[in-house]
C-alpha cells in the first residue's frame, strides 16, 4: 500500500500536504515525495521534492529547499516496482505530466516496450510510464482530460492514481480501479486522499469514489464519471474527527470494508513476496530471511487455527505440488497432543493474523521444544509469535478489525503460494519459464479480485435465499476442499447458520444421508482437472432435491449447463491461484446472508478476534 494526497486550492498546499503524509505514513515509509505547480516572477512551473525514507526526510529536504504552490500532490511509497530510492520515489515526471499512484499497474512492461523508442524511462517503477502515456497523448494533439481518459483505458491492474499537469493549474485528475480514493469537499478548494485519515482536519465531508471512477477536481467543483466516462453524482459522507469512524469509511461493517481492500491488501503482500519487475520471487535476502532455506528441509509441519488453518490446508497441495515438499498438517490445538514424529529437519510453520492465538504459540514452542527451525506468517508484526520464530513472514495486509477474517486469508494464500513456488525453485521443481508464468498469475490476482467483487448484487440477492435456511452445505475438490470449509466456516460464524464443508467425493459416504429437499449445496469448480467429477457429485445431491448453487468459471458455467440451480460466474484465473479469487463470493455470500438475518456481523456472538487461551 502506498498512500496519495492531492490539494487544488487558493492557498499553500505545501505543509498541508505533508500533514496528509503523516497521517498515512502508516500505508508504507520507503520513501517520500511532493510535486507542485509552482508559481514566481518566471511564470508557473511543476516542481517537486522527494527523498528516501520517512516522512520527516521530505520535510528537512523542504526546509533545505522549499517550494509551494496552490496545486499538489504527494506521496508515501511502499516500493513494489524498483527499489526504495530517490529515483524511484513518486511523484513522476515524463515531460508536462507528473503522476502519484498506489496499486500496480500489471501490463507495465508492455506499454513500457511501446513507448521505449520515443521516450527516456528513467526509473524502475510500473508508475513512470502513466505519466509517459498522458503527455505522449497530449503531444498527438489530445486535451489533457481526453489525454488523462486514453490512458486510463490502456492499464491493466488495481491502482488509485493523482495527475497534475504543467500549465493546467486549475485542474486536478484523478482515477481509481481497485485502489480506494476519497475526495475531501473544501470551500474554495478541493481535496483527494488514499482514505479520509489522510483527509482528516481538511475537510470532513468525504466522496468515496466507487470501482473505476476518475473525476476532475477544480478549486470551486468536482465532476465525477463511471467507467464508461459517464457523469455520476456520488454520495457525500460526513465522517467525525475520530479516526475509528473515518476507517470504516462508508462501509456499513468493518467485515464489508475489509472485503472490498482485497485488490489492495493482496498486492501489499505480493510486494513483500514477489519481484514484480522481472516476474520471479525475492530470494530469501531479499525476504530478509536468508537462512530460509527449503532446499535443506526435508519435511514441513503446518500448524493454524480456524480460517489460517483453512489457509495451510490450501497451501498443502500447493508445497506438494510445486516443490514436491511433503507436508504435516495439523490444527494447532491438537498438534501437541497429537505428539507428531518430527525429524529435525522439519520446518514448523505456523500461520495466524494476530500471531497471538494461544493454540498456535503453544504447537509452536512444542516444535521448538523438539528442537525444530520455526517459522511464521502473521499479519501483526510486533507480536508473540513475530518475536519468538527464526523467520518472521509479514503478511502487511493492514489492521484486521471484523472479527470473521477475510483479507488476512486472502493475503496468507498469497503469502503461502508465492513461498511454495519459491520453495519449488530453490529444491529445482521449477523452472525459470514456471516460475515468470507463475507470478504472472499471482500478479493478475488484485485485477481478478476487483471482477469478483463485481458479483455482489448478484450475491445479495443468493444471500436472501440462503437466510431462510437452517442448514447448508459447501462442497469442493482438491484446493477448493479447503475452501469449502473456509465458505463454512464463514457461514456458522456471522450468520448461525449450520453450514458444513465437504470434499465432494466424500459426501455419498455418509453425510449425503442429510440431503433432503430444498437444503442448499454451494459447490466451488472452477473448469479444472477436478471440475466433472466434483459436477458428477452435485448432481447426486440435486437430485435428492438440494437446491444448488455452483460457483465456477463461463467456460465451467456453458460445460455444466445441464445441472440444476444458480451460477456465480467468477473470471478465469490461474490453477493455482483460483483459491484467493473464489474466496471473494464466499466471502460475500456469508456477509449478505448474516445481514439479511440481521446479526451482529463485525462482532458475532461468543467469538473474538483473537483467542489467546487454549
Ligand atoms: O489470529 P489467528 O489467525 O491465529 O486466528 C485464528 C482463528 O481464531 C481465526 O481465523 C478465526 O477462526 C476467525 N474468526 C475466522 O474468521
């Protein structure tokens, strides 16, 4: 996560915008910048300053050498393409235009190799060739909105971005697509931040831009457009000073919120993970693990609880699959019970967002006991867990406050998925072409995220169906077992409905025994290796009267037009990484079906976030 604040006003943007820095300081600190329309005895002209490293360094460069203006931008980077240096550091220039964004822009390299014959590309990052691609358009003759709208139609990704341009001062242009952005409405100026923390003491009337809006702001009006460039008219939000509102920003629940960041929050994590610049995963150096070595380890123990044990379940065919790693699985609470044989050369891995549940400590210190190497994913980097392991993964998904976990699980999958293919290269199980293709894969997830957040209308209205029933089932194969249960899981906690996750093939040997007319079956398959038989297993059940909904791929949708029910089309993904998108309609189905019983969806009843007894 990266954060962005924009000023078009009447008066000095500058210290405002490194107040706006500070506030969102905590979306990354690698390196820090601002970008203004300066204006002297010369004329006008586009400035900027940046340095590396936290805010305060942008400030004494400021002091050293100030510059203002009525017109700026600003930005807080968390590096995902090129290094955390000055070079790298937004706002970028490609001549008139200069550009601040946060997200990844995913057919960079391309649009890049476009332009690399007219153009100097001076940094490393997917965000310099945004600013190239306007001012080339504006060269060609474009205006600087159409200039700003072609090149939006050109990118591919999850981004939030803020344009200035030299010579256009009483315009500020601004998008988002997967990436959140709220306007500020001021008197006499107007204001943009990456959420309504960065906006706080500016204005406290907030727009939340929705799913591939962009708008001009000017210092006395704002227009706003959809993405068929169509004027719309968005609500405005009035948020109090306090912070803890303002996080919730419009949504009704923090669970909902926490849903909609997943575009977000996922590439926070593949940047930890994966080099998106040259497609592969960072090396244990660049991990700052560098004695993680899985070409030494003979075994892994994963160890977790609730909705991270869903997650380890999943990455179990994922270490055994691309890295040929056999793989313990066990829920955390029962592992020391259980009393496990494990070779010293077993790497214990545990995964927990708060790196605090008291089972999955416990079933850790039982691994270092036995004198094994321990690791853990956790989202909470200051810890127990963080402090007492060899290797502290961060999974960086930001704080999670609904109680029911949904961008840690989508982030831990991420997490785990790019180390099982990092674990498959170093044991020589992948290839160098295997491994471009596979964090390819894991790159257009953010995108195939925001297009299965697009279903929820339709989700809505499956939710109300599903809230008139006291039972369901979930069903699934191979990776999307796990899911399943994950689907369940989500189901029994915020909506009380008794809801059981099944393999597919497993059903018909006993369980199918409580199929009885008009029970709902949500069957996950995507068209993969798995995909007729696990339709084969939802007949059986369709015709003892469940009333099915598969949620599936169009290719998945046209091959099993024949079975009974409703559809969830998601957009085709990868193999490997369908888990993480079909993890969304799960997600959405559990939400709206609590809200339609109308319980208590960010804090359910008997359950806290963080259970640390055993
Ligand atoms: O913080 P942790 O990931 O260790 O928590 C594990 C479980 O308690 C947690 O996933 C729980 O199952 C959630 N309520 C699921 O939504």
């Amino acid at each position: 996560m990266c954060g962005i604040i924009g000023i078009i006003g009447d008066k000095p943007v500058t210290q405002r915008l490194l107040g706006g820095l500070k506030r969102l300081e905590y979306r990354g600190y690698d390196s820090a910048g601002i970008a203004v329309i300066e204006t002297d005895a010369t004329g006008a002209k586009l400035s900027r300053r940046r340095a590396e490293g936290k805010i305060h360094n942008l400030e004494e460069r400021l002091k050293q050498s100030p510059v203002d203006g009525i017109l700026g931008i600003a930005h807080t980077r968390w590096a995902t393409h090129g290094q955390a240096n000055e070079t790298n550091a937004h706002p970028h220039f490609a001549g008139r235009v200069a550009v601040v964004h946060n997200g990844i822009i995913e057919n960079f390299m391309a649009l890049r190799a476009e332009l690399q014959e007219k153009r100097e590309f001076v940094t490393q990052t997917d965000t310099e060739v945004v600013a190239h691609l306007i001012d080339d358009a504006m060269k060609s003759g474009l205006s600087a909105q159409e200039a700003f709208t072609k090149t939006l139609k050109r990118l591919e990704g999850a981004f939030a971005i803020c344009v200035i341009i030299d010579g256009i001062d009483e315009h500020l242009f601004v998008a988002r697509r997967g990436s959140p952005l709220a306007i500020g409405i001021g008197e006499g100026e107007n204001f943009v931040g990456s959420d309504a923390i960065a906006l706080n003491t500016l204005s406290n009337d907030i727009i939340y831009l929705e799913e591939g809006d962009w708008a001009v702001l000017k210092t006395d009006n704002i227009q706003i457009f959809n993405a068929d460039d169509k004027p719309v008219t968005r609500e405005t939000v009035r948020v109090s000073g306090s912070m803890a509102a303002a996080e919730k920003g419009n949504y009704r629940h923090f669970m909902l919120k926490e849903i909609n960041e997943q575009a977000e929050t996922v590439s926070h994590t593949l940047t930890h993970y994966v080099d998106a610049f040259h497609m592969r995963v960072k090396s244990p150096e660049q991990l700052q693990v560098p004695e993680l070595d899985f070409s030494a380890v003979q075994r892994l123990s994963l160890m977790a609880c609730g909705t991270a044990f869903y997650a380890a379940s999943v990455a179990k065919y994922w270490f055994e699959q691309l890295a040929k790693l056999p793989v313990d699985l066990d829920i955390a609470s029962e592992l020391r019970y259980r009393q496990p044989v494990l070779a010293k050369d077993t790497l214990a891995l545990a995964v927990s967002q708060s790196g605090e549940t008291a089972d999955t400590l416990a079933a850790l210190r039982h691994c270092q006991k036995l004198g094994l190497k321990t690791a853990a994913l956790i989202n909470v980097s200051t810890s127990t867990m963080a402090r007492i392991v060899d290797f502290s993964l961060p999974l960086n998904a930001g704080p999670e406050i609904g109680v029911a976990s949904t961008k840690a699980f989508t982030s831990q999958l991420t997490a785990l998925l790019a180390l099982a293919i990092s674990a498959g290269v170093q044991r020589g199980h992948i290839s160098p072409k295997a491994e471009h293709e596979l964090v390819t894969a894991l790159t257009q997830v953010p995108r195939q995220i925001t297009q299965a957040l697009a279903l929820e209308p339709q989700i809505e209205e499956l939710a109300l169906e599903l809230s008139k029933s006291r039972n369901a089932f979930y069903l699934g194969r191979g990776v999307h077992y796990p899911l399943a249960m994950e689907g369940a899981l989500k189901l029994k906690e915020i909506s009380y409905i008794q809801a059981e996750g099944y393999a597919a093939g497993e059903l018909k040997h006993g369980p199918i025994a409580l199929i009885e007319e008009g029970i709902p079956v949500i069957g996950i398959a995507p068209l993969d290796a798995l995909f007729d038989k696990t339709i084969s297993n939802l007949e059986e059940v369709a015709t003892r009267g469940a009333k099915i909904l598969l949620i599936t791929d169009a290719q998945g949708a046209k091959k099993a037009e024949n079975l009974k029910g409703e559809r969830l089309i998601c957009p085709p993904t990868h193999l490997h990484t369908a888990p993480i998108i079909y993890a969304i309609p799960i997600q959405l189905l559990a939400y709206h079906t609590a809200i339609h019983l109308g319980t208590d969806v960010d804090q359910p009843r008997n359950l806290a976030k963080s259970v640390t007894v055993e």
